[in-house]
C-alpha cells in the first residue's frame, strides 16, 4: 500500500471532522434564532387584520400604525380599534388567526359600536369605541360579554333607538 493511499482518507477524515465541530460551535447561534420564538399571538392577529382588509373600501381599511390592542379578554381573543384610511372608527374582536367581528364607523364619526355573537365557543357581546387623542392608548372603549343569547338581546331590546 502507498503512502498516498493512507494520508488521502486521513485528510478527508480530518475535513469531515473540521466541517462537523465548525457546525456544531454555530448550532447554539442559530438555535437561539428569532424563527425560533413562538409568534406573539396579538402580532399574529394583527398581520391578518392588515392582510384581511386590504382589499377592503377605505372606511374599513384601518391604517397599520394605528392598530391598538385594547384588551385581550381571553387567551387567545383580542379587542382593538384603529383609525381607517377614510378617517372613521374599526374596531373588532378577533382571534389569533384575524377570525372573528369588525365593525367600523362612518368616515366623519369618531366612534363605532357594535353587538356580535360567535357560535364556536358560543359567546356574545357589545362592543363600543371612540376616538380619543387625550386617552393613554388614544380611545375610549366598552367591551361587554354576556352569558346568553338571551341576555344579549334584552341588552340591546332597553336600548333606545339611535336618532
């Protein structure tokens, strides 16, 4: 047997073992990665309100940068409002996938309320926004769930009527 023979598989022997411990020292860099963070649920939701209205008219397209969560009344539920491209009020209560109810306002009001009912989990509620630059989070807001269907519709029956 030659010697070319013998030092050949030495050096790919000590190539392979070079490649190896130079990827095992980057291993731990790469595992403690932002892809390798679980997503913020909110930040999730808010990417797919962004998506899901993008098509939408004006007074329903709210502008990204005005998207606030306003209260996250269970895990994996949220309510935000926003201020639309047309000047109005949205606000919605959806889950981490954008599932769920937005209601929006009238481009020259600065408030917007609604009711809504969801059958999977079955929960209803009324929802109410408006606009408010002197509030911490620059609205004023009411989120109420009830225990019901009943109970939803006699809340909205002792309502008086809007003019």
């Amino acid at each position: 047997m030659s010697t070319g023979r013998r030092i050949a598989p030495a050096l790919v022997m000590i190539a392979a073992l070079a490649g190896a411990l130079t990827l095992a020292a980057l291993f731990p860099a790469n595992a403690a990665g932002d892809w390798s963070r679980a997503a913020d649920p909110w930040e999730n939701a808010r990417e797919h309100i962004i998506e899901d209205s993008s098509s939408a008219a004006p007074d329903m397209r709210p502008l990204p940068e005005s998207i606030t969560l306003l209260e996250q009344p269970e895990e994996d539920l949220f309510f935000y409002a926003a201020t639309t491209e047309g000047g109005g009020v949205l606000l919605g209560v959806v889950d981490a996938s954008g599932g769920g109810v937005t209601c929006g306002s009238l481009a020259d009001s600065t408030e917007v309320e609604c009711g809504f009912g969801f059958a999977e989990p079955e929960l209803h509620g009324a929802a109410w926004v408006e606009r408010a630059p002197a509030a911490p989070n620059g609205f004023h807001h009411e989120l109420r769930f009830f225990g019901s269907e009943a109970e939803y519709t006699a809340y909205f029956a002792a309502l008086p009527e809007s003019a």
